[in-house]
C-alpha cells in the first residue's frame, strides 16, 4: 500500500499544520494496526520512569541513538544526515541504524560513498526491506534505542508509518522533508535558527528545537566538468556571447504556477535570457509543465520559446549545469536546500526570495546569510527580478560575487559545532531536561531584546512527553 500522506502539501507554500494532523489521524483510522507502542516503551512509562534516574541503554551506558529511513544512500536525505550520523562521539553515543527498502529490489549501493560512509560508522546496520510494518517495528525493537531520528517523514511511505508507533521513549524528526509530520507520536522536530522566524513554533505540531548552528554538510565531490559549449548543445541551449542562462533546476514538483510570473518577468526583461530547468525524468509531468508555461506565456510566445526543458542529466553535466549558469534561481515558496549548498560550492549566485514563514522555503536566505551575501536575498518578487537580471548582465557584480562565494563557501560545510549540539539534545531528553534549543516564541522574543526568562517560562518538571500522545487520534475530524 502506497501512503504518501502530507508529502505535496509541502510544495504548496501554506501553513497547513492543522491539515497534516488531520491527515496524518485519518491514515492512523484506516488500520488500527498502525498505532502501536512497544511493550518495552510501555513497561518503561507504566513504572513511572519519568521521576527515576536515567542513562544511556547502549554499550558501556552510552545513549543509543537510532536513525530510520529509506534514503541512506546517494539521495538528498543521505547527503545531509551523513555527517551527523558520521561525527556523534562514539564514546558517549551508540548508532544504529535502520536502512528501509523495497522488498522487490536487491540493495543497490555500488560506488555510492554516501551509504558507505553511513555503513562504516553505523555501530549496527539493520537491511530492512518493507514487507510488513509488524516486521520493520520488529527489528527496531529489538535494539530499545533511546531516542530513534526519523530523517525524513512523508517521503517515503514506510517511514511515515512507522513514525505512528512508539518504539522509543523520545522520537525526532528532522528535514529530510521539509515539512512538519502531523503526527502524536513525533516528540521534536529538529531544524536551525537560520531557517526558522520567532513564530516557527506555529508551523509545527511538534516541539520545535531549533540548533543555533547550521548542519554538519560535506562538501560535494565534483566530478570532471563538462565544457559549456557542449553541455548547451546536448541540451538545446543557444550558444553565444550575449545568451544569458539562468536555470532553476529544482524538481518539477517545486516549480509552482505561482513562480511561472516570474519566470516571464525575467525573460521579459532580459531579451538575452534563457531559463534552463531539468526534466523530471517523466514524460508526463513534463508535459504538464510545458502545458502550463504554455498557457502562462500565451501573451509573450518569444518569452515561451526561451525556457528549456532539459533532457536527464548525468552527475557530471548536473554540476556542469550549476557551473556554467550566470545565476542561479531559487525556486519559490519552497526553495532549494541541496541544489543551493552544490551551487553555492562551485561559486555561482544564487539568488533567493524566503518564504515569510516556512522553512523550506527559507534555508538559501540561511546560507546566504552564513555567507554574508544579503544582496541575493530578495524582498518581494520584483526584486527577486532584479537582483536575477542583475547578476546574469552585469559581468563586474557577477564576477565579484562569484568571488566572495569562493573566499567563504567553506563556512556552510563540515559545521562540527551542529554535531555537538545534536548531542547535547539528545543528552537532555534522555536525562528528561528541558532542551536547552527549544523554540519556544516567549523565549525567542526574550533573547531577540536581551533577556533570558526561558527558566521561568518553563516549569521545572517539564516532561519531553507529550501530555497525551493520543491526542490526535481523539480529535473530531
């Protein structure tokens, strides 16, 4: 059974936290079989543990930490949970990890180093193909981890389910899909202050912490680069001095009728301009795209005419792409995360507009602002027009900007600070104290004016728990 749950509300760039939970309590309706809490997790509660004293359950007394979801491997979410998982202190963490799959498909790793890094530093690796949820809950289980982190949720349709169960005291999302989860069970939601406004909170039914410090990111491994000329020509792009190419290459799904304004803005006021997307690898859905630029463009047809769809791109001409192109565009309202981290990398503007509230709308704006670069942050979506046709015609603020990226790119990859505040969370919810990165508005607005009353907005027996973990599952629909 395909269960998708929330996962396109994401991309519609609306507050739909109370949709979601809703959502998220009629899939848990349709099979009571999949709300289901551990025998072990409930023994644990049902002794009062809350008031005795606690530690790790792993080796030595170490906090046993467990890690789920499908996408341990050459994958968005791979890409930045690899280096949280590879980095925690071994001598105070123990890390297991559940790789979900396909049952009908062999594991499929070959010459990939992102699962081979997860592999090596995983303390216990557990092949999980999706079979039956009983058997998934099974294996996890067995390993009574502490806290489990689900690095995604809404994805893929295992973890999704198997985030409705209780199978360890304290459960994490974080975004691996940049969305709240809607769902009782999920104790935090981790994301970043550079990404989140005061009132985050209100965008998740979570608790949201939010780390002071940006991810632990390693930078991309480039392959050999494709010269321009030939990537233009493979891919129908014109070729010659005055051709200014703008690309967008996020996945179809991101590219909202509310961005094809401004696509047309762009390529209305730069007559030089082409804008350059990739192909979902479905011919269907691109036909949709083509149908509706079709439509958007029905008044300017020579503007029509200058967006490129692009035909699948292999790894080397994927970064040939974000090297070559004058600028970069972010979509809009949910933005890019690893485009722009591999963009920024190879030193090409990327040019943002933040969603006002969401966060995955917001994390460019976070590196931007890491790189000290505001004059690619726009305010509204004339500027975001502005800023664009800026930088692909004036060569001097292109190539000056290009150079700032390259003397400061590093300061976004390999942030071992993040990693220590992962751990420090994950030791304050074992130990059942507050977590010092809660977001918590009353406290956000505090610290934005000086003053630090989070200890007095806060009681001192504050439970991680949920003050009723069935509290969705009761809610009229």
């Amino acid at each position: 059974r395909r269960v998708h749950g929330h996962y396109y509300l994401a991309y519609h760039g609306k507050n739909y936290v109370d949709t979601i939970k809703t959502v998220a309590t009629v899939v848990q309706r349709t099979n009571p079989d999949n709300t289901y809490t551990a025998p072990w997790v409930r023994q644990l509660h049902a002794r009062g543990a809350v008031a005795e004293p606690a530690r790790g359950s792993g080796r030595d007394g170490r906090i046993k930490v467990g890690f789920s979801s499908m996408y341990f491997k050459f994958h968005s979410v791979g890409k930045f949970i690899q280096g949280t998982i590879a980095n925690l202190d071994r001598a105070k963490f123990e890390v297991v990890v559940f790789a979900l799959r396909e049952p009908h498909q062999p594991p499929r790793y070959e010459n990939d180093p992102i699962h081979e890094r997860i592999r090596a530093r995983a303390d216990r690796w557990h092949d999980m193909p999706k079979h039956t949820l009983a058997e998934l809950r099974r294996v996890i289980e067995s390993e009574r981890v502490d806290v489990m982190v689900y690095a995604e949720i809404g994805m893929d349709p295992g973890n999704y389910l198997l985030a409705m169960s209780r199978l360890a005291p304290v459960q994490i999302a974080t975004h691996g899909h940049a969305s709240t989860t809607g769902i009782g069970e999920i104790d935090y939601f981790v994301s970043y202050k550079p990404f989140e406004t005061v009132d985050a909170q209100e965008t998740y039914s979570e608790r949201l912490v939010t780390l002071s410090d940006f991810l632990y990111y390693y930078p991309p491994a480039v392959p050999q680069l494709v010269a321009a000329a030939d990537l233009w020509r493979r891919h129908g792009v014109p070729i010659g001095p005055s051709v200014r190419v703008y690309t967008c290459p996020q996945v179809l799904v991101k590219l909202t009728p509310e961005f094809d304004v401004v696509f047309k803005a762009i390529l209305v006021a730069d007559p030089n301009a082409v804008i350059v997307v990739k192909t979902y690898a479905s011919e269907y859905l691109d036909v949709i795209l083509k149908k509706r630029l079709d439509a958007a463009f029905a008044d300017a047809p020579d503007a029509r005419a200058r967006v490129i769809i692009t035909t699948a791109l292999s790894e080397a001409e994927w970064f040939s792409l974000l090297a070559h192109a004058d600028v970069v565009l972010d979509s809009y309202p949910f933005g890019g995360y690893t485009t722009s981290l591999e963009a920024l990398y190879l030193g090409t503007p990327v040019v943002t507009l933040p969603h006002p509230v969401l966060m995955s709308g917001r994390c460019t704006k976070g590196f931007l602002e890491i790189l000290e670069l505001p004059e690619l942050i726009a305010q509204s979506r004339d500027d975001y027009v502005r800023i664009a046709v800026r930088v692909a015609n004036d060569r001097e603020f292109r190539r000056n900007i290009r150079d700032r990226i390259r003397d400061v790119h590093h300061r976004i990859y390999e942030r071992i600070e993040s990693v220590r505040q992962w751990e420090t969370l994950f030791t304050e919810v074992v130990h059942r104290k507050v977590p010092s990165a809660l977001h918590d508005p009353q406290r956000a607005r505090a610290i934005a004016v000086g003053k630090h009353s989070f200890a007095a907005a806060i009681p001192d027996d504050y439970d991680h728990r949920r003050p009723d973990p069935t509290a969705h599952a009761n809610e009229e629909l």
